[in-house]
C-alpha cells in the first residue's frame, strides 16, 4: 500500500540533494535554518554535523538576511538553505582566518550558476515549444547574474540571497567554521514577492521548478568551487574563485550607491574585485578609487 503524500519524511522530498552532501536534514517548519544549523554544529552532538552538512525548510517563519532584515515567503513556495562548512587545508591545518571573506561570494556564484541553469533550462523550453506550434522564436534568456557580495538577479530582480555567520570563536584560538544561508524564491507568483524588485524561478522560466533538482544543483556548486579554493590553501585567485565571480557579478561596470556600514555613501562605478574581496569603487566626483568590505550596494539606473 503506498504511503500518503502527507506522511512522508521531509527529506523524502529531497532525494537529489541528500545524496550531493554528508549530512541533509529537511524540516517541515523552523524559525531559521541558520539558527538551527549553529545550534546542531556546537551542542552535544556537534561532531554528527560534519563538513558539508545541510538543513533546508520551505517553511521559515523568522528568517532573516544581510543588516537584519526578514526574509519571508508564503510555505512552500521557497527554500531556506543552511550549509555548514568547517574548512580545512589538504595537509589538516585551519584555513587562514582571512579567506573566510570570500565564502559569501563563493556561495553567491554557486547560486548564481544554479539558477542560470534553472533558467536556460526554461528558456530553451519556451523555444521548443515556440518551434513546434511554429511561432517566432522567443528572445535571449534572461541574464542571471550575482550582485555584490551575495544576491542572485534575474534581469535585475532579486531570486536569492545570503547570509553568512561564523560559528563562536574560542578566546585565541582558529574559527570553527561557518554556516551558510541562502534563501531561494522558488514559486512564489506576483502577489507572494516581498518587494518589486523580486522575482521567482517560476515566474522567469513560466513553468514548474522541482526544488530538489535546484537545491541539489545549488549543493553541486557549492561543494565544487568550496573544494577548488580549499585545495588552493584558501587562495581565490589561484583557485580560479576571483575569476569566477568577477565573470558573474553584474555589479562591475554599473554606476553604485553604496551605504557604507559605518554611516556615509559612496556614489561611483563598480570597477573590480580586489583579490581579497572587496569592491572597488571609482567616485564620480573625484574619481579616486576606495575599496569597500562591505555595503549595502544598489544599482542606480539613470
């Protein structure tokens, strides 16, 4: 007799992505997969959390993003992702403290290159089909793309985001590692988006989008390019990370407002990513060029 579809095991659902990782756990309902990740990795139990382990809800009732801000999203038309990494070098030792920057981006361009797969995926779709009913071929698909430090656009329109937390540090001693968030608009239509300048992988491609099969993608990303810069002893130039991501970040080249931390803005162009990182910013009014760490960054469109 087979099972209702109600009774199954959360992770029942998530087969690909169980498979792509060393521990996966999917949960019905959770106030935030990161919270819930730092808790598992540091309690009693820690050493059952392993390098790349994985807890995903599509139901987050207290998420939140980059500056504090919530993420919310009707159940189960999104995915919250939490990925737990403990870096380590080829030889055993601890990855240098000052690589740990580049995991957001890291984990932004694994996400951008998932989802630009999600999306040719369905812009060569809409093409067969426009073929077969013989009707004009559909135009380009749309550009998907990574804005600076770690949101994933489509045509400009915010589909995930990122969210880094370092695990507790001992007084002097190595970071234990990190946990990465990630929250994904799945199949939210045009009433369920928290802002205009959202989107979902449904309303860009205009068709179904099996959350294992992106999640798992997203995991395959991010377990590949996390491994490169691993081998490379935390090196993102060496390891081919910094091409990476410069080749995806849609920031470069744009004009930018960028709300420094601290208070105060910079108003200039996205003219690189320095080797550690940081974006580089060339001022319209003096054309000096500051490197940044961190900021809210928008793109302005005159």
């Amino acid at each position: 007799m087979s099972i209702p579809a109600s009774s199954l095991p959360p992770e029942a659902a998530f087969p690909q992505s169980a498979a792509a990782v060393a521990r996966f756990a999917a949960l019905a309902e959770t106030g935030s997969t990161n919270d819930e990740m730092i808790a598992r990795a540091t309690g009693e139990q820690a050493a059952e959390w392993p390098d790349l382990s994985v807890i995903v809800t599509d139901n987050q009732t207290r998420g939140r993003g980059r500056l504090g801000r919530s993420w919310l999203a009707p159940t189960g038309k999104s995915l919250a992702i939490s990925a737990l990494l403990r870096p380590t070098l080829p030889d055993g030792s601890p990855l240098p403290a000052d690589s740990y920057g580049w995991f957001p981006l890291l984990a932004g361009a694994a996400m951008t290159r998932a989802v630009r797969r999600v999306v040719v995926a369905g812009h060569e779709k809409k093409a067969a089909e426009a073929a077969i009913a013989g009707e004009e071929s559909v135009a380009d698909a749309p550009p998907v793309t990574l804005k600076w430090p770690n949101d994933v656009q489509i045509s400009g329109y915010k589909v995930s985001g990122i969210l880094s937390e370092m695990l507790p540090i001992p007084a002097g001693g190595v970071p234990a590692g990190l946990v990465i968030g990630a929250g994904l608009n799945v199949s939210l239509d045009e009433h369920d988006l928290p802002t205009i300048s959202s989107t979902s992988l449904t309303l860009v491609t205009g068709s179904k989008v099996s959350p294992d099969a992106v999640l798992a993608g997203y995991l395959g990303e991010l377990t590949a390019l996390y491994r490169a810069f691993l081998a490379a002893g935390g090196d993102a130039v060496a390891s081919g990370l910094h091409a990476e991501v410069s080749a995806l970040c849609g920031t470069l080249g744009q004009a930018v407002r960028v709300e420094l931390p601290g208070g105060g803005e910079l108003l200039g162009t996205a003219v690189a990513i320095e080797e550690d990182g940081r974006l580089r910013v060339r001022e319209h009014s003096s054309a000096e060029e500051t490197s940044v760490a961190a900021g809210d960054v928008t793109h302005l469109r005159y």
